[in-house]
C-alpha cells in the first residue's frame, strides 16, 4: 500500500520514458521495432527504458490554451522495482513502480501509465490497495490488450477550505493499435499507438452528505521503442466539466 499527497494537474494517464539522447530540432527517425524482453531481467521494457538519472521534458497544452510542462525523471532502480521522480513548477512527486515478469507495474495513484486526473484548486491525499495488471507489458506488440486496476482512499481539500474523505477504484484498459510516425519537438518517432479508456469512481463524504465523483476519459499514447512515452491526447470529463490536453515530448536524456 501506496501513499502520495499533491495537487492534481492537468489529467494524465501517462507512461513516463526514454533512452538515447536527441536534441529537439534533430528529426532523427527510429524504426518501430521492440525487442523481445528476457523474464529474468523484468525491469527491462522497450517501451520504457528503466537508468537512474534518465530523464524526459514534457509540454503540455489544455483547451483554455493554458500551458504546463514538467520533468519525469529516474531516480533509483532496484532488481525488483524502481522510482520515477515528476517534478512540476510548484509540485515534487515521487511514484514507486514494480517489476514483474509480466510487465511494469505503477504502485502510486498519477503520475504515470496508471492513471491522473487534474483540476486546479484541489489538494489530495490518495493511498493506493489492491493492485491488479499491469501497467506496460513486458513485451508490448500491436494489439495486445491489458487492463490496471486498483482501489482508491482518498481525502480530498476543496477550494471553499472543507475536507472530504472518499472511497473508489479506478480502472484502465488499455489496448496496443499499431505503428504510426509521429512528430514532437524531440523529433520524429516511428511509434506505437496506445488507446486507453480510463474510468475513475470514488465516494466522497463532504459535510456528512455522501457526493460520488466521477472520471472518464479516451486517452491515446505514442511511444518510441528505446525512447518512451512521445506524445498524449486526452479527453475526459470530471464535476461535469470536460478537460482536453495534449502532450508532447521536448527533450530526453538516457545516460
């Protein structure tokens, strides 16, 4: 069981990555051809290179043309799991994955491929039970399909200073397209399409009355074999008001 505190931002279903160096106006092309992943080194993912100290920039725009950006970095990798550093302009967060023999798994609510959802003006403490799936499998190839689970306590700090507490689960199946070119200021990507259909229910209680809160989204992922998550687009809908983003890849750094 997981804990992590912070401020919900922007929504982000994401898978964080890299590997290999490329400067933004490089166009360097790399082919889409994921290699085959041995059981016994878990930590291992075409799609999601796991070094200490690689680290990806990201830029990202809502339908407001309100723009964010932020760092995911790896900050330490061990035989069985590693930790993935996301840092905001007024935000740190760390988020614990594992490895398994059949793919990586995100431990922690937001901040990766398991999920994230945003609004500002909301402080919350979420602690995480029950993982199920994984959140990139071990050998990711056009149409394999996979689904992450898990149930969500929450206490939740609204905008009017009242403090809610709250039950739920989220759910993400995810299914693997196919192979696209794709464009981002780190340059041009033959990449894997990712469609995601992340659905997030929770209970709040709020001055005694119970209030359910509710996410869903269509979010599509590209990701570059030996590079990571490029590019996201996402659609959703929460208190009744629909959220859009889109975010790119700027830079990337793999020892």
């Amino acid at each position: 069981m997981k804990t992590i505190t912070g401020m919900l931002l922007k929504i982000s279903i994401l898978t964080v990555l890299l590997n290999a160096c490329i400067s933004p106006s490089s166009g360097q092309v790399i082919n889409l051809q994921p290699q085959a992943i041995p059981i016994s080194n878990p930590c291992e993912n075409s799609f999601f290179p796991v070094k200490t100290g690689a680290a990806w920039n990201y830029m990202g725009s809502s339908e407001n043309s309100e723009t964010f950006s932020f760092t995911n970095s790896v900050t330490e990798v061990r035989p069985d799991g590693f930790s993935l550093s996301t840092t905001f302009e007024n935000l740190n967060r760390t988020q614990e994955w594992s490895c398994k023999p059949e793919g990586l798994v995100a431990l922690n609510f937001g901040g990766g491929p398991a999920g994230g959802i945003s609004t500002q003006g909301l402080d919350l403490e979420i602690t995480t039970s029950n993982i199920s799936g994984v959140s990139i499998p071990i050998n990711l190839q056009p149409g394999n399909e996979w689904n992450y689970s898990l149930d969500i306590a929450a206490s939740l700090m609204l905008p009017d200073g009242q403090k809610g507490q709250g039950q739920g689960s989220m759910t993400t199946p995810m299914k693997a397209i196919g192979g696209e070119s794709v464009s981002v200021p780190a340059g041009t990507f033959e990449a894997l399409r990712v469609e995601s259909v992340p659905s997030i229910n929770l209970t709040t209680t709020y001055m005694g009355l119970p209030i359910p809160v509710s996410f869903t989204g269509n979010v599509t992922l590209w990701f570059a074999p030996g590079v990571g998550w490029i590019k996201s687009i996402e659609r959703g809908e929460i208190f009744g008001t629909s959220i859009n983003s889109t975010i790119e890849l700027q830079s990337f750094q793999i020892p």
